[in-house]
C-alpha cells in the first residue's frame, strides 16, 4: 500500500444534517478549529475525556436563569436562608469548596486575587452578581460587586461569605476596607499589609 491509500483508509467520510442553529455554530467553530472534521473530532474526544456533559436539565437552567432572571444557590445556603439562618449559611456554605474545586487547589496555595477572580466567575455564572470588577494596582486589589437586587441584606450575605474565604487565608498577609455597602453591591479594597 501507498502512502495516499494509508490516508484513505484512515479517514471515514461522515454525512449528516444539522439544524440552522447548530450549522452556525459549526461554521464559527470551523474558523478556529480549521476544518469541520477538526470540529468534529475535537467534539467527540472532549465527549469521551468526560468534558463535555450537558444534558437537557442544563439547557432548562440556563433558560430559566436569563429569561427568568433566576438565581442559583446551593442547598445549604438556600436552606439556612429559608430557616432565616444567614450566618449559618455563610459559615456552613460550600463558598470554599467550590472555589478549590474550581481552582484545582486548595485555597491555602492560592493567592488572594485568584479566588477573587474565581468567586467573580463563579457568581457572574450563576447570576449572583450582575457584574463584578477586580482592579488591581500597587499593593492593593479592589472587588466591587454589583447586584440588581435592591437589596442590603443581599449585599451583606456576599461580602460575609467573601469575608469567610479572607479571614480564614488571606488576613496575615493583607488587610481590607469595606468602602461601601448599599442596596446594589459592596466594593472592598484589599492592602498587603505594610511591614
């Protein structure tokens, strides 16, 4: 055999149809990937590593969370909130845990602006917060939170499961300023502290 037949043999001609929307998609990803065989393999090795998982259920939450302005929250932050419990539920909320799961490290080895910039995807994805900044100069590192709430209480239970995260890992080495807290959000700026 030639090497032309070797080629030949290994790739497998693949016809279908798509929908409008998912051909659009294709078209986009084609751009990035090089070709739509490129798309598609990608596709199917990232489905096999396990990378890939949505199911229906997920399509629904995602549909509820922007056309319905939901809002996700764990059990046990839900639960304590229902019970009128907020301190428990800042204290017993799976904040930390989350943040290591998706830091792929525990929060001890991190620095402080990689789990600020963490609990910012994280909140922003879950509809949380509507927006949040993270500026950092010098030796300090600004959070501003903005929620769309209205809602002081609200404001209070994010800085409190923030303050969580801080007081347990980061106050040796910086210490903070609450500069506002309102109805919309809160902004903190953290400072290294001065030896």
């Amino acid at each position: 055999m030639n090497s032309i037949e070797t080629i030949l043999m290994r790739k497998k001609r693949l016809q279908t149809t798509v929908s409008p929307e998912v051909y659009d998609k294709i078209q986009k990803l084609r751009a990035k990937y090089g070709s739509v065989s490129k798309v598609v393999e990608s596709a199917i090795e990232k489905l096999e590593r396990g990378e890939v998982q949505i199911e229906e259920s997920d399509y629904i939450l995602l549909e509820f969370i922007k056309k319905f302005d939901f809002v996700v929250s764990s059990k046990d932050i839900f639960k304590y909130l229902v019970e009128g419990d907020v301190d428990r539920a800042v204290k017993e909320s799976a904040v930390e845990l989350s943040v290591e799961y998706f830091l792929k490290k525990s929060i001890s080895e991190a620095e402080l602006i990689e789990v600020l910039e963490t609990l910012k995807v994280g909140w922003e994805s879950l509809h949380r917060a509507t927006y949040i900044e993270i500026v950092e100069s010098d030796s300090k590192i600004k959070f501003l939170f903005y929620h769309d709430l209205q809602s002081t209480k609200y404001s209070e239970l994010h800085f409190k499961l923030l303050r969580l995260l801080f007081d347990k890992y980061f106050e040796q080495k910086y210490e903070y300023s609450l500069e506002t807290l309102t109805p919309n959000g809160f902004s903190v700026v953290f400072r290294e502290h001065s030896n």
